[in-house]
C-alpha cells in the first residue's frame, strides 16, 4: 500500500512522505486530538506502514492545533467497566509497543498538550522534541484511574521512580523548559520550528547506518529490562551481527579512505 492509498483510509490522521521521513499528524483539533477507538485503529495502520514500507526511513509523529494529543477519549471511557477498560489499554499498549519496536527512529514533535495518552505516546517514541508551548502530564488518578497506555512503566524508565511518582500521583502538568530538565525531552524549540527541528534532526540520524541505528535501537530497548551482565552480552551478539553487515563496510572502508559512507546508496 503506498502512502497515499494509506491516507484514503483516514480520517483522524494526516500522513505525508518527505524525503523518505513520514511526518504522521494527530487530526482530531475539536478533541484536542484525543485517542479514541478509531484514531487508535488508524494510528495502527499507520505503524504497520512504517513497518514494512521500505522507502519510509523514518517517522515524526506531531498534532493538529493546539494539542499533540490531549489523551485517551474521555467521553468513550466514561461508560467502561472492568473488562472494557482492559481491553482499550491493552489495544493502546499494543500499539506503543509497536512504534517502540519499529526497527526504524521515530520522533515525537510534541506541539501543545501532551496529556495522559499524549504523554504515553511520546514516551513510545525514541526522541522527543518540544515546542516552548508543549505541556506534560499523566492526570489519569484525577479521573480515578491511573495511567494505562504504558505511563507507569515507561515514565519511571526516562526520568525515574521519583520524578515520575510526583507526576503520576499529583496529576500535576509540566511545562516544556522542566520537562527538558527532567530528562522527558531532548530539546525546546520555538512553536514555528518545532516540525523543521525534528525533521533536521531525523536528517542526522538518517545520514548514519541504517542497520547500526536498527540494532542499537534493540540494544538499548532490550537492555533496559536486563540485568548488566545479560544486556553486555546482548550487545555483543548484537554488534557481531553489525559486523556482518554492508553498512559495516561501507562504514569502514570510508573511514580509511578518509571519505564520507554513503549508506543507503
């Protein structure tokens, strides 16, 4: 499916191809891009394309107006019982968790609220950039609940158990200056060049190896949740793998003749 046929098939997501990066836009601006069923279902689509499409090197996801994503749809969870509101976790889950393991970098434009599900879904992304009017927060226990696309797990990961703790139990939302002080962001850029940012920095990576960015992205996701001694020994495996690989040479063989590796060429 090309990337056009894939936009026939939205409605709450605007996709666009630019020079191999898929820029992916939250498209809900009334809702202030609130993750409902179907937005979840689309955003799905959208990572199996990034997935297996071959000429997308790259993803930066962003939003509509003056949310990035605002959360989970309130207004559809409200009637959830037990059961129901499992299940739309696990399916949010399921989703990150896809964008998490894309063997391919993927960056979060983060525009304005980035909220409960919003603040997830940066988390499942491997960098995060903000604007100077993004904002950060996990209120679920405000609604009686608590996070459930992946925040609990994800947010103790980035900025650790006690910065994550004050947000998850005060409901409390940070601002795009302390959530870069507190390791959430990489960066804070103006509002008009917040997509221009993630694009120049998308660029950069995607001027090194393909194949290294794939493993060591697996190394470092891996890693986490293993002990030192096992996450040494899956880098190892993992960089003897790199040795087998095209990119290797090209690498290498650029470096002596002092000349820059074309990687994708």
């Amino acid at each position: 499916m090309t990337v056009d046929a894939l936009q026939n098939k939205l409605e709450n997501i605007k996709v666009e191809l630019d020079d191999h990066v898929l820029v992916v836009t939250m498209n809900r601006p009334k809702a202030l891009n609130a993750l409902n069923n179907q937005t979840l279902e689309e955003l799905n689509l959208v990572v199996d394309q990034i997935a297996k499409d071959q000429d997308i090197y790259g993803a930066i996801i962003t939003g509509e107006g003056r949310g990035f994503v605002a959360g989970a749809d309130i207004v559809q969870m409200k009637p959830y019982k037990s059961e129901a509101g499992r299940s739309y976790a696990e399916y949010a889950q399921n989703t990150f968790n896809k964008i998490e393991a894309l063997e391919k970098p993927v960056i979060a434009a983060v525009n304005g609220f980035a909220l409960g599900g919003g603040c997830e879904l940066a988390l499942s992304c491997d960098i995060r950039i903000a604007s100077e009017k993004a904002v950060f927060g996990q209120p679920e226990v405000t609604l009686g609940i608590i996070p459930c696309f992946g925040g609990t797990q994800r947010l103790p990961r980035l900025i650790g158990a006690g910065l994550a703790k004050e947000m998850i139990f005060t409901g409390r939302q940070v601002k795009a200056e302390e959530a870069k002080a507190m390791g959430l962001v990489n960066k804070v850029v103006p509002e008009n060049e917040l997509v221009d940012a993630a694009k120049a920095m998308m660029a950069d990576i995607l001027k090194v190896s393909p194949m290294g960015i794939k493993y060591a992205k697996i190394a470092i996701n891996k890693g986490a949740d293993m002990d030192l001694k096992n996450g040494l020994e899956l880098e190892k495996n993992l960089v003897g793998l790199c040795f087998a690989t095209d990119d290797k040479e090209k690498g290498m063989n650029a470096f002596l003749a002092k000349e820059k590796p074309q990687f994708r060429a």
